[in-house]
C-alpha cells in the first residue's frame, strides 16, 4: 500500500502528452446524500472502505491539440 496509482500523462482523446494536475471534486455519492438531505431523507453513512474505493484521486488536464479538458478519476483497487 506504498505506491500511489499513477497520474495519467496522455490526452484520452488523441493521445498527445499533456501535463495533468491534480483535481478536486465532490465524489458522486457526497452529491446524492446532499440531495437527499436536501428532501428531509437522513440516507445511512457508507462504510468507510467504500467511500474510499468510490471516490479516488482526481485529475485534470487541457490538451492543446484538440482543446478537449479531461477529468479523469483514478479508482484504488480496495484488498480484501
Ligand atoms: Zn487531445
């Protein structure tokens, strides 16, 4: 559990390597239990572990060769 997954380094559309930095964003599940607080629901927390395999790191980068701006999220492969 030393090695961090790697950073992407290629455009995904057309391949040119582009700088990408890292990016934060709210995970999809964070969004969704906001939303139903938002209703009156009280949704139950999510373990921990599943949380983690759900968010992962994200990463953001601008190709200049066909202007397209990728996210791109990097998911921990969770043992056990
Ligand atoms: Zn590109």
């Amino acid at each position: 559990m030393t090695t961090a997954p790697p950073q992407p380094q290629f455009c995904p559309w057309c391949g040119t390597p582009i700088p990408f930095e890292p990016h934060e964003h709210e995970p999809r599940f964070e969004t969704l239990v906001d939303q139903a607080r938002a209703r009156g629901d009280d949704p139950p927390p999510l373990p921990q572990r599943v949380r983690d395999a759900l968010a992962g790191d994200s990463f953001v980068g601008a190709c200049p060769a066909c202007r397209a701006v990728s996210h791109v999220v990097t998911h921990h492969a969770t043992p056990g």
